[in-house]
C-alpha cells in the first residue's frame, strides 16, 4: 500500500465554491501551518456523478492516499462516498443526508452565489444522488461530524443518525453555514493530520 500523501481535500457545497468563507478560513488554517501545498479545494463542476468523479481523478493522481476530506453540505455528502470508497477519514460539516430525496425540490436553473454561472439540476441527478448514497458507515471512527441544530436547510436529526458511532459535535442553535466554523479548524486539522 503506498504512504499517505498528507493531502486534504476540501469539497465545498451546492452552488458554493473555493472562494466561500469556510474554505478561505480553511486555507488560510492550513497557510498559518505551512500545510497550504497540501490542501486541495477544487471547483466542483456538473451533476453529483461528475463531481465525485472529478475528485477520484484528483486521488488517483496523488503520490499517495489523502489524509482525509473536508466536505460541507453537499460537499459532505460527496466526502463519505469517497470516504468509503478509499478508506479516509472525513470532516463533515452540516453534511446533506439522503439528498436525493429532496433534491427534485431543486430541479431547473440555479445561480452559483460566487461565480453567477447556472447550474441545471435534473432528474438524472436525483438518480445519481441515490446511487452515491452511503446508508451504513463502514468504519464510523473515520468520521467527524460537526453539525448544528439552527440549520435552516437540512435536518441535523438525519446527520446525527447516519454519523453516530463516529465522533459527533453537535451544537445548538447556528445556522446551514455552521456559526463560528473557524473555532473548531484546530480540531479539524487534528483529527485529519495526526494519527491515532
């Protein structure tokens, strides 16, 4: 098996982008720590599908398996399929859970709130969303799950469930963007870079 590379990926959410505040704060943890050459935040581009894929290409490519995932929303759900896939820990922040079953609610154009490009979400998304679903963590300790229960656009209730046996912090009150994100980037840096 080939060394770890020391790499983190950071997979932001649904029409999010590098340039959110929670991947800039994540950056710039990583910067302060002399890590920034090893953190990776790509622009997810296409359907559920091309995204995930699009991240594989990008592990396949490494000298070695990643560290871990950092992913928020949708961006978390994307990082426990991979997750699984290669056996790497993951950070899920507010992580979208079961998607699939609300996600016709998006169906048609949608704006990216960073770059104004339209994105067209489709009903062979929702069939990609069910086909990446994870419905059993096969190694939960893998896991850290950082959720809030203000969290206006998923039910915290559905991550708290999936993510249980791994390591939860859930705090009440906040919102979808996760409150005070930067507070908790040294438990994150943590979990992912230091080995049990």
């Amino acid at each position: 098996m080939r060394p770890e590379s020391g790499h983190v990926i950071y997979l932001h959410g649904f029409l999010s982008s590098p340039q959110s505040k929670k991947a800039r704060q994540t950056v710039e943890y990583w910067r302060e720590r002399g890590r920034e050459e090893l953190l990776l935040v790509p622009e997810l581009q296409g359907g559920p599908a091309d995204s995930v894929a699009q991240v594989q290409a990008m592990i396949e490519q490494l000298p070695g398996p990643p560290a871990g995932i950092i992913g928020s929303s949708l961006g978390g759900f994307y990082a426990t399929c991979l997750a699984e896939q290669y056996g790497l820990r993951a950070v899920v922040i507010n992580p979208a859970v079961q998607p699939y079953r609300r996600w016709r609610e998006y169906l048609g154009e949608h704006r990216n709130y960073y770059s104004d490009s339209v994105h067209v979400v489709t009903e062979q998304h929702v069939r990609e969303l069910e086909e990446l679903d994870v419905a059993e963590l096969q190694e939960p300790d893998n896991y850290l799950l950082l959720a809030q229960t203000g969290d206006e656009v998923l039910d915290y209730r559905l991550a708290e469930g999936l993510y249980q046996m791994g390591t939860c912090i859930i705090q009440e009150g906040g919102s979808h963007s996760f409150e005070n994100y930067a507070e908790f980037l040294p438990i994150i840096f943590n979990f992912l870079t230091i080995k049990n």
